[in-house]
C-alpha cells in the first residue's frame, strides 16, 4: 500500500515496555468525521482569476462541508450580494455554487466583478478566495491600409503583428491565403510578440498574403490581420528601376548586400531588464539579422544554465527556463554570430516571487483544557505581510478570546475551551498576489474510534515492506498501539515502524509475519480496537529465461520463458518487442511458455521481452534476435496471384449453389483469401457486385441465391502485394422466381391540393423483385374513422393520387409488393394528411408594446387548431411605416415582414426608426400559405437622438471670422432642439487649444464665429440634439485668412483648408541653397565663356544651358509665378514639375504637408457608423519637406505665396 504522507517515523525498541506510539497533541491535517461537530471547510471553488465564456452561463464553484451543514452568502465588489433579488441567480440546493443565467438574458459584462463565498455555521465561518470573475474578449483587428512593401534582396524586415488585446491574451501564428503555417527556419521566425523577422529576405520571400491570425482559446474563435504583400527585388532588378534617375555613383553595389555583420533586431541596444514570477516561465529573446543569417548562442555570466530546466525554442532564438526560482536570477547574455562578426546582448533577469507556502495552517482538534497552536508559514519576494482573519473578520475586531494569543504568524491557543471554536484564516501577500488558507480550531471530548474498516485482508509479497493501516479519531488524541495474535501479546520486536497516523510497517515481511494484527486506539474517554489480516506470498520467479538467438532470414525462432509462483496467485504472461506490443502478424505465435516467430525476417530483429504478471508483483526477462542472411539462393520472384480458372457450379438449388475453383500460382506470396462477385444479367448486365469472401485454404464455397436472378459468378485471388485479374466467368444460372421479401420503403402521405391525398414511395429494384409482373397495392383509410381500407392495385408507378379527401385528415396508408408468384410479407402503416387550405382566422387581440424608438414587442391570441387547416407554420406580421402625401404618391407603401416559427404569441420587431408612425397586422402561416390579416394596429416610435448634419462647409474666411454653413440631420429621428458647435484652434506644433462650446437654435443653417485670431487654423465639432440627447458629429477644419501680402484666402467649403505657415523665405536653407547653387552656376558659365573667348571661339550660352541644364534644379516659373517643387536627395523617383494650388482653392492630398494623419485620423483613427471622428489628437508629427519649416518672424508675402505651392 502507498500512503500519501509519510510523517517521521518511531521506531520500537528492544525493551520489553509494550509499543506505544504517542503523538503531540496537534494533529497536522485531521479530518473529523462528518457526524461530529464541526466548523466549516471550504471544499471546492472556483479559481481566484476566473475567465469565463460570455456565451455560456456563469457557474461561480463554491463547496463546504460541516456539523451543522453550512449556510452559504456571497459578496461582490466587497459588498453583499443579495442574490434573491437578482431573477437571474440561482444557488444550487446544500451549497453555495451560484449559476448566473446568462444565456436567456443578460449580459455577461454584468456580472463582472470580485466575489467571495463565506460558509458559516454555529461554530464558525469559512471564506473562498477573491474569484475574479471577467468575461473572456475576442476583439477584432482594427481595420488598416497596409502598404505593399518592396525592398532588395539581402535586407532585413519585420512583419508587425500587433493583435487585438483579447481576455485572456491570443495566441499568434502566421499563415497564408490557403490556411498553410508559413515556413520558419533560422532566417525566418516569429516573435514573442507576434511578429515577424526576417534576418535577410529573399526572391522567394515575395509573396501577397502574409496573413497574422490571432486564436482566441476560450472563446474557440480566430481573428486575421489585413494581408502584407511583399516583394524582394535583385540589385540588378533595383538598379533598371533607378537608372533613369540616377548618376553613375548612386548605383547599387551587389557587394554591399552579400554580407554584413549581424545586429540586434530584438531587443535594442546593449542591455535589457526582465523580470519574472517564482515558478513561471522565464522566457528570453534575441532575433538578429545579417548575411549571412546570424546563429544565435546562448550563456549566463557567473554561472551556468540548468540542465533539466532549460529548452530553446525557435531555432534557439529563445531561451526558455521552466519553474524559475530567485536562485536564476543574474545575467544573461545572447551572441549573434555570422562570418562577418559577432555582436552580444545582455538580459538582467530579476525573479521575485508572489506568496506561497512554506506551513500551511492546518485545521486543529483539541479538548477542553488542552493547548495547541496555529502556525502560517509563507514566502515570497518581498517578504509577505502576515495577517490573521477569525470567521472572516480581521482579528484584531474580532471578540476577544483569552485563550488566544497572536505572535506575528502564529496563532498560540492556552486552556481552550468549546467556545474556542472558530474558523481562522491566514492572508500572506505582498505586490504580487496573496494565499488564504481556512483553518479550524474544533473543541471536542469525543472517545476513540477506528476509521479503518475491520478485518480488512492484506496481502504482500515476502522481503517487501507491508503497511498495515490505522486510522483513528479521538479528542483528546488517542495513544495507538499493536498487537498480534488471538492472545494479544504487544510487538516488542524492533522490527516493526509505527506512524504518527497510526500505521503499522513491517520493513521485510517474511513468512511468519502472517497473521492477525489488532491496533488498539486509547484516550481518557474510552478505548477502540480493530483487527486487520495479513498474507505473505512467494514472490514470483522466471527459471527457465528466454536466450539469445540468431536466425537466418525465412527461418523459425522459438524463446522460452518458464515461470514459478505463488499457487494462490494466476500470474499472465505478455511478450513484447523492443518494449512494444507484439506485430500483428500471424508469423507471431504465442503457446504458453513459448514464443515462437516464423518466416523470420529482417525486421523481426530487436529485444523480446517475457512479462509475468500477478495482482501483487511482475518480473521481466529479455533476449535479443539477430536475423542474417541465408545462404544465397536465387531470388525468388513476387507478385500477386495469377487468376483462378476452371470455374463450376453444383448442387444448383432454388436459393443456393455452390461454386468450385482451380486457385492460379501464388508467385512466391501465399494466397490470403479469395473474392468472389456475381453478375445479373436479367437486371444490370456488365456490373460486378461482391457476393463474399473466403479463405486462401478453399477453393469451394456455398453461395447464397436470391429469386428470379440471371447469376454469372468470377473469382479473384489475394496475398499480401495484392489482388489477381478476375477468372474468365462461370455459366449463367437462372433462380426460380418466389413472392417479393420486401416491401417499398420510403411511403409517405401529402396533399398536394386541399380535397386530394398523394401517396407516394421508393420502388423496389429488379433484384428486389424476385418475379416477373412486379406491381404495388396501395391502401388508405382515414385515422379517426370507422371505414374500411380502400384498394387499388398499380404497376410501373411511385405515387397515386386519392381524389375527394376532406382538408387536412389524417390518413393511414401501407403499401405491398406483388409479382406473379405472389404478394410479399403484410406492410408497415403510416400516417399522412390530405392536402391543406389556407386558414380560415386572423390571430386576435393583437397589441403593440412600444420597448424603445426602435424596438416594439407584439402580442395576439393563437388561433384555433381547426382553423388552421394544415400543420401550424408560424405567425407572420406585416408593418409599414406612414408615408407623407408626397411620398405616398411617387411610390407604394414598402411593407416589412417578419415570420415567427411555431406557436409563438408574441415576437419582438427590431429596426424601428425613431419618431414614426407605424401599421402592422398578424396573419397565421399554415404549408399551403397565409390566413386572412387581423385588424390594423397603429403604434409610434419615441424620439430618438439624430444622424450627423448632412453636411459641413466653411464660407467667406476673413482676418477675424469664419461663417459656417450646414444640411441639417438626413435622419432628425425626432423634432430637433439645438445645435452645439464647439470649435478649438491648432498652432504650429499641432496642439490644441481651449475649447469653445456653442449653442445654435435649430431653424438655423448658418452661422458666423467672430473675433477669431489671423493665420489660424480651427477645428470644429458640429452636432444635433433632439429630446433624447445629442446625435453623432461631424468635424471640419478651416484657417482664418492671411493678414497681410493681398493674397487672397482660399475657399475651403469644398474640403479641409491648408494651414498658412508663416516663413521668412529669405532665411530658409532651401532658399540659400537655391541662390548659392544659381551663383555657382553663372560663374561655371562666365569661366567657360572667358576659356572660350581666350580661344577665339564663340560660345552660344543660351543653346549650352539648354543642352546642360542640371535636372536638380527647376527654374521659377514665369506665368504663374511659382517655385519648382523640391525633392530630397534620398528620393530616387523623377522631379516633379513646379506646381500650383488648383483654381477652385482646395488642396490635393499628395500636394499637402499636413492631413488628419497628423492629428491622428489616418490610419490609427477612429469613426463611429456614421462617420464622425472619434478619435483623440495624438501629437505625432511626419517629417516636414524642406520647404514646409516654419518660422516664427512675421510673414511676408512671398512666405505666404509658398504656403500654398
């Protein structure tokens, strides 16, 4: 036997005091009988984090037991929770487990929340752990504009996943259009955080659908990123695209992207920090990239890693250390090493550690007038703080107890008496979590009494240890000693260990330790005793043990294994091979104390292994088979069978025949079995069907006939590399014809029309028919009458139509077989109804319950069955909303329809719109279609809050004002009330200013903001209000006008304005780059002129600058007065032209240098359905051209002509 705690043991001297076992006065862990007085102990409950599915109800475990059995209260949020008041929670009957019924109503984000369970009875209250209840979340991807990116062969990359923040968090991988895992490999891996490095790419890296999924376990739901497209381009490839734009120098060098020293893609820099939780898995990251692909290396400096704890994962990017204690901290260092050179990174791993046990508190029984202790022993990283609760109270309010004294994490209890009862609880926390632990202090005078079951027989095998138990109760604690034999004689041998829970252990049981053993439990109150029965048995034992053999190939081995054991035991015996089952091969052949293998071959080699096994103990024994080669004979020749032939049939009878073979040769392969199939010529002339099997030994076999049947029979034989060609075919044998076995299946009875039944089947098949003249009887009688069955007789059909029914009567009807020879056996009946009418009454007293302006609830009567004249569909309502005059005469009514199956009385009719007047009626659906309509029903819709303005526009900017013009609400969903403009101005660096709210009466479409600052941009936030709240916004920005220069501002009603940046053009590095590059310019020219004079040449200035003009520099157009656009020398792509604001004022996107990108609009931004901005100013700043920096000096007006090109 196996105990599942081993306390220290007490040995029994050689003296001869009788052997007495006495244990302290606490006992580690009892268990109290459940018939005795007891405080309560928690037994089960759910976990501390508990992550449920919100489509699921919530199950909220909590289980105690005790004397009196418990009562059971919650709280939630620290708070109590009144669960009678709540319809939809229910605790299960005897315990404290709640089930929230989610699933009929309900959200699950109601009920999150912290919740604690107390139990509590007359002796004391026991708490659960805080179980934090969250719904598990699966959001979706936020929607993106993902770029295609193109970059050469050699470059590093990384694919960003970054998934939605799911509950608990998702797990990542990577996968393709057609759900394939992308291949991974040293080169290529993912992240701890999903995404995707590339050390260096290649061609064969180009593909359009890098596709990152995120797994939601708990919710068994997968949410996708947008696909990457990807494409890697030679240096050849690059350089074509580039020529044309380029100088010889800025060609790309197929060199400088062969090989390069490694660098760290993750993490950055030289150092990191991580920490890491007691017991968790530390893992650590180092991706790298290079050419070529950096291998990673793993150490950790003062120390080495652990063997039995340490794993590395993707391609030993990752460095994993499982149950990490404080004793793994220090650092840690990653090597990225190529050809090129080697670069390292250390990681700093701090591991704390949340509480956990070092002593658990123990529940304690004591008796009146004894002492005892409480000790709660715990650890972590910080150090926990210890703190004692008594029935859930914090102790130090709870009442006071004289016989109890707290010495920091140990409760010392003096004197106790039954008022001493109590359920104490231990907290141990720190920043990193916390342990409860119940334990209770039971006062009781209860005598001893065994709890182990009397007479119990054990049995062991001799010079093993056996384990006789004992197990008791009894307060005060009893005194356990042992005696063996009907006299009583106590142990006085040394041979013997006791346990503190009071097992007895002979460490080698021999012979003569067979007997009876009594184990007597004493206390002040009384005495108990029990006696328990001990058996030795003969070990057993392999004497004849299998040997060592060599076999050649084809031949036969025999290993042996003879057992000896005790005659009371039935030992078995199971061989195995290499530690496995046995193959599954008749050459294996297993005859009580032998194993014999015949037709050896190469992979019968291997150990054999003879298992002897009893209900006690099993030995083993092993040999080893060496197959060799035989001595060389020609190599045989295998295939399969050739085809049997000689086919004959005998002892022909009515349903039977039987068929013999001549089998062909086997070709060196032994035939299994043979095939045998038939052909019906009468009925599928050319289709083989399979009439049975037989073993390789025959070559006869009985077969099994069916009537009226024109057999032909071939034979097929198999061995193990496959099947023959058929034999050539036997003669023809034609059965007698017999009555039909069977009859149609399939039968079934519908009306078509309201007076008609149709009746209808599956025909049988020639083969079915077993005759000539095969026809059907058809009969039919109406359930619930008196009539007799009605008859009629067709051929060559699979329905009849019965004419003249009533509508809608359940009929009985069976259909038989007949041929010439007669009828087949007497048919199923079944039941079908005559055809159906429309209904006959509109559902009544149909009314409307308004829930909310878009939501109404109906009601009606059902209708009676009779009525309904077929089988009950459903319910139909029609609604309508009323139409204005003008509207009513451009087009008909447009009526909605909603169907609810079954016998419903009520539906509910979603999609409302807000402030309208609606019509319904109800109609009852039967399977012929509607009845008639009940009465209208008029009901309207409470106001609702309205759309977005149809439209926005900014009008007439002046120094100090902007007038603004809108659409009101395409959907006011209610009679508007105001509307609120609230406005705010932007500066340089894109930061928002105070913001101004701004209420307009609702008959207005226009309005002018006045006093506003020059040369400034504003942002405005525009919506409608009814009576039940304010609707959606609609944003615009738009810039006051320039104060000085005479340009005029530009019009931005149709689109959003481009802010004026004020610059000095004269102090611009741009504007000196441009002069000093003219200057250098003219000079080149009057040198090249002064050469050419000096050699008497003339020099066509005007042609030269037009053949050499640098392409870098664009000249100041002279009608329209603009400057040529500026490109950065890292841009690759032709220069544009010069260009100019178009003429109606608006700005294009690709011309601007600022958009809603800037403010957060793009693609991180956020819209609610009807497309108002949601989103928050983030601050972030693109990169300015060159021309775009701003000053702080006073605009000019050549300044504000270059804000707009």
């Amino acid at each position: 036997m196996q105990l599942k705690k081993m306390p220290r043991r007490k040995r029994l001297s050689a003296g001869r005091a009788p052997l007495i076992l006495f244990l302290c006065q606490m006992i580690s862990a009892l268990d109290v009988p459940l018939d005795l007085v007891q405080p309560p102990t928690i037994t089960q409950q759910s976990p501390k984090d508990y992550i449920i599915d919100p489509r699921e109800n919530i199950v909220i475990q909590c289980e105690a037991k005790g004397k009196p059995p418990p009562s059971f209260s919650w709280t939630r949020n620290g708070t109590h929770f009144d669960i009678d008041k709540d319809p939809l929670v229910t605790m299960k009957p005897g315990s404290g487990t709640l089930t929230i019924n989610i699933m009929s109503e309900g959200k699950a984000e109601t009920y999150e929340g912290v919740y604690q369970c107390t139990a509590r009875n007359e002796r004391g209250a026991a708490i659960s752990n805080n179980i934090v209840v969250r719904p598990s979340r699966s959001p979706l991807w936020t929607k993106e504009k993902l770029e295609p990116i193109i970059l050469r062969n050699g470059q590093s990359l990384i694919l960003p996943c970054r998934p939605p923040l799911g509950l608990p968090p998702p797990i990542i991988f990577w996968m393709d259009n057609s759900f394939q895992r992308l291949p991974q490999s040293e080169r290529v891996s993912q992240g701890l955080n999903g995404d995707l490095y590339f050390s260096n790419v290649l061609p064969e890296d180009t593909r359009e659908d890098y596709i990152c999924y995120a797994r939601f376990n708990h919710t068994q739901t997968i949410q996708q990123k947008q696909p990457i497209s990807v494409k890697v381009i030679s240096v050849d490839e690059l350089n074509d695209t580039v020529a044309a734009n380029l100088n010889d120098t800025e060609f790309y060098s197929a060199k400088s992207n062969r090989e390069r020293p490694p660098t760290f893609l993750t993490p950055e820099g030289n150092a990191s920090h991580k920490e890491e939780l007691r017991g968790n898995v530390l893992s650590l990251e180092c991706i790298a990239e290079g050419l070529p692909t950096p291998i990673i290396y793993w150490i950790k400096e003062d120390g080495t890693l652990p063997i039995n704890r340490t794993f590395y994962r993707n391609f030993k990017k990752t460095l994993q250390i499982i149950q990490v204690s404080e004793a793994d901290s220090g650092n840690y260092q990653c090597i990225a090493k190529n050809p090129l050179g080697a670069i390292h990174h250390t990681i700093s791993v701090t591991v704390k550690a949340a509480p956990y046990w070092i002593m658990a508190p123990q529940n304690l029984v004591l008796s009146p007038g004894e002492d005892g202790r409480l000790t709660c022993g715990a650890n972590g990283s910080p150090k926990p703080r210890i703190s004692w609760l008594l029935n859930g109270v914090p102790v130090e309010i709870a009442p006071d107890d004289p016989s109890r004294k707290i010495d920091g994490d140990t409760i010392i209890f003096s004197n106790v008496q039954e008022r001493s009862s109590a359920v104490y609880q231990c907290n141990a926390s720190n920043e990193y979590g916390y342990l409860l632990a119940n334990a209770f202090v039971n006062v009781l005078a209860e005598p001893p009494r065994i709890l182990t079951s009397a007479n119990t027989l054990y049995q062991v095998i001799a010079d093993r240890p056996a384990l006789l138990d004992c197990a008791f109760f009894g307060s005060p604690l009893p005194t356990i000693e042992w005696f063996k034999g009907a006299k009583g004689s106590a142990l006085r041998e040394d041979i013997y260990v006791l346990h503190e829970n009071g097992t007895l252990e002979i460490p080698v049981a021999q012979k003569d330790s067979t007997g009876t053993y009594t184990c007597v439990a004493r206390n002040k109150l009384g005495m108990a005793k029990n006696e328990v029965h001990l058996e030795i048995k003969d070990a057993t034992r392999i004497i004849k043990q299998p040997e060592y053999a060599v076999m050649q190939r084809g031949g036969t081995v025999s290993f042996e294994c003879k057992v000896k054991h005790d005659h009371t035991l039935i030992p078995t015996i199971t061989w195995l091979k290499d530690n496995g089952e046995l193959p599954n091969d008749g050459r294996f052949t297993v005859d009580k104390d032998h194993l014999v293998v015949a037709d050896v071959r190469d992979d019968d080699g291997g150990t054999y292994t003879c298992v002897a096994n009893t209900t006690l103990d099993n030995v083993s024994a092993s040999a080893v088979l060496s197959v060799v080669a035989p001595t060389p004979t020609p190599a045989p020749i295998y295939d399969v069978p050739n085809p049997p032939f000689d086919l004959e049939l005998t002892d022909q009878l009515d349903k039977s025949v039987q068929l013999s073979w001549t089998p062909g040769s086997d070709n060196n392969s032994p035939i299994t079995k043979f095939i045998i199939e038939y052909e019906d010529a009468m009925h599928e002339a050319g289709l083989w069907h399979l009439q049975t099997e037989v073993s390789g030994m025959q070559t006869t076999a009985q077969l099994k006939l069916s009537p009226y049947v024109n057999y032909s029979f071939r034979v097929m034989a198999v061995n193990s590399l496959g099947r023959s060609l058929p034999s050539e075919a036997s003669e023809q044998y034609l059965t007698k014809a017999a009555e039909p076995d069977t009859n149609p299946t399939a039968v079934e009875g519908l009306g078509s029309e309201p007076d008609n039944l149709v009746i209808t089947w599956k025909p049988l098949n020639g083969f079915e028919s077993n005759g000539p003249g095969l026809q059907y009887k058809v009969s039919w009688r109406q359930k619930d009458g008196d009539d007799e069955w009605t008859s009629v007789v067709v051929a060559n059909v699979s329905k009849y139509i019965v004419s003249g029914t009533p509508t809608f009567v359940p009929y009985l009807i069976k259909v038989q077989a007949l041929n010439d020879v007669g009828f087949a056996p007497e048919p199923a009946v079944v039941m079908g109804h005559s055809g159906e009418d429309l209904p006959m009454v509109a559902p009544g007293n149909v009314h409307v319950n308004v829930v909310n302006s878009t939501l109404a609830e109906v009601h009606w009567d059902p209708v009676p069955l009779k009525s309904i004249r077929g089988h009950l569909q459903g319910y139909r309502i029609y609604y309508w909303k009323a139409q204005s005059s003008s509207k009513r005469n451009r087009r008909h009514l447009e009526k909605k329809i909603l169907t609810f199956q079954g016998s419903k009385t009520h539906g509910m009719l979603p999609g409302l719109e807000p402030f309208s007047h609606y019509t319904l009626n109800v109609r009852v659906v039967n399977g012929k279609g509607e009845g008639p309509a009940s009465p209208d029903r008029v009901f309207n819709t409470p106001e609702g809050v309205p759309s977005a303005p149809s439209s926005l526009k900014i009008v007439n900017p002046t120094l100090d004002s902007l007038t603004l013009e809108w659409d009101p609400p395409s959907r006011p969903n209610g009679i508007l009330t105001e509307y609120t403009l609230k406005y705010q101005p932007i500066n340089s660096t894109h930061e928002l200013g105070p913001l101004v709210d701004l209420k307009i009466p609702a008959n207005k479409t226009r309005w002018t903001l006045k006093n506003l600052n020059f040369s400034t941009r504003y942002k405005f936030y525009f919506y409608a209000q009814t009576a039940a709240g304010s609707g959606s916004q609609i944003t615009e920005e738009a810039v006051t006008a320039v104060d000085e220069a005479g340009i005029p501002p530009p019009d931005v009603g149709a689109g959003k304005a481009m802010a004026s940046r004020q610059v000095d053009i004269a102090t611009q590095g741009w504007f000196i780059g441009l002069m000093c590059a003219v200057a250098l310019l003219i000079l080149i020219l009057l040198i090249v002129c002064f050469i050419r004079r000096n050699k008497g040449g003339k020099y066509p200035v005007k042609e030269k600058e037009d053949a050499h003009a640098d392409p870098e520099i664009q000249p100041m157009k002279e009608d329209d007065g603009t400057f040529g656009e500026y490109s950065d020398a890292e841009d690759h792509k032709p220069l544009k032209k010069g260009s100019r604001t178009p003429s109606d004022r608006t700005v294009k996107k690709e011309d601007s240098d600022d958009s809603l990108v800037d403010y957060g609009e793009g693609v991180n931004g956020q819209f609610n359905e009807d497309g108002s901005f949601i989103g928050q100013y983030s601050g972030k700043k693109e990169k300015e051209p060159a021309e775009g920096n701003e000053s702080s000096e006073a605009p000019s007006p050549v300044n504000a002509m270059n804000s707009f090109v």
